[in-house]
C-alpha cells in the first residue's frame, strides 16, 4: 500500500514537472516542409537540440541536481550525438540516444562525485530550476527533495519513467539494464520514497489519493 501511495505522489509530481517544461517558451516552432504541398525537409542536429534540450536538461537536473553540471552532461550528449549522426536511422534513435547519453553522463559525474568526496544536500532547492519549483506545490517539492536521496539507479529509473514517460523497455534500453531490473528497482524506490517522507514529515508526507494533500494532476 505505501509502494502504491508513494507511485501516486512521484507520478503526479513528475507529471507536473513534466507538463511545465514542455510549455514552449522562446522556442520558434521548427519548419518541416519546404512548401504548402513540398516533400518534408530531414530533421537536422539543430532541429533535435531545439526540441528536446529542455526536458534533457530538466532529466539531467533530476540525476545530478546541479544545473551547470547538467548543462555539461546535455552538451556532451548532443555532441556525441553530432560525433554519430550519420549512423543513427531516424530521430527516434537519436533522442534514444540522447537519453542513454546524458543518463551515462550523470553517472559518470556521480562517480566523480563519490571520488572526490563531494556531497550535495538534498535539500539545496536552488541546485534546480528555480523557476519550475517555484510552481510546485510544497507536497510536490517535497517528493522532488526525496528522490534526491536516492541512489543513483533507482533515481534513474523513476525520473525516466515518471518524468521522461519511457516504458519498461525504454528504461531498459536508456539505462542498460533488463526489464526485469528495472521493475524491481523501481519497486524499492518507491519504497525508499515513502520511507524518505515519511521520516522527514513525521509520518503524514505520502497520503492516499483523494486526501487533498497531494495535487490533482
């Protein structure tokens, strides 16, 4: 029961996230055609860093916590992706691609992390976007402060299947491991979840649905 509390409080919470960062902003709308009735032009590089930066962004905030950390670990993932263009079919393996990169960079700046001994709170609310946690609710940011204190894969696997909205197989694929992996580490996470805020709230953070703590989606 708590597994499934704490699932309804972190899909909802990405969800938002989620619906927040795909509002366009200053993003001019890309040209497909090269006239009323003419053949669709191929998406360039230029296309993809257009459409996709942000939520790659928001998904490496997510991992490593620290923006300018992420904006290296997006940048290093699209310049793999220009290192491999001509390999790739189409854009649908290019953005599997970009996911798999940045969720490989964010592991690699964890490592380092761990090397050097660095330590980042979980708490350091101004190491994400302050603009999209500043429309959160308070119950939102908190499911937002515990999965920072999660380990590094089950993080993984909730942000990309909660905020990025991948299948199993999809996960599988992005963070390299089985389908049957991703299952049970998602499982524990969303016990870890409820057992983050409930320590940290006295017991009352995960509530059912319905109990007019957390937000409608």
């Amino acid at each position: 029961m708590e597994e499934a509390r704490a699932e309804s409080a972190v899909d909802r919470t990405l969800s938002r996230l989620r619906r927040i960062d795909s509002r366009p902003a200053d993003e001019t709308p890309p040209v497909e055609t090269t006239g009323a009735t003419g053949p669709v032009e191929p998406r360039t590089l230029a296309d993809l860093y257009r459409d996709h930066r942000t939520r790659l962004m928001r998904l490496a905030m997510l991992l490593v916590d620290i923006p300018a950390t992420a904006e290296d670990v997006v940048q290093e993932a699209f310049a793999g992706l220009h290192r491999h263009w001509s390999g790739l079919r189409d854009e649908t393996a290019a953005v599997a691609y970009l996911r798999a990169a940045v969720v490989n960079g964010s592991r690699s700046v964890l490592r380092r992390r761990r090397t050097a001994r660095e330590y980042v709170p979980p708490h350091a609310a101004n190491a994400r976007s302050a603009e999209s946690l500043a429309m959160l609710s308070a119950e939102h940011q908190q499911v937002v402060d515990a999965l920072s204190g999660l380990p590094p894969r089950q993080r993984e696997v909730l942000v990309l299947r909660y905020y990025g909205g991948l299948s199993e197989s999809e996960i599988a694929e992005a963070a390299g491991m089985s389908r049957g992996t991703v299952k049970s580490t998602a499982s524990r996470a969303l016990d870890a979840v409820a057992r983050i805020m409930d320590e940290r709230s006295g017991g009352d953070a995960v509530r059912r649905p319905g109990s007019g703590e957390m937000e409608h989606r």
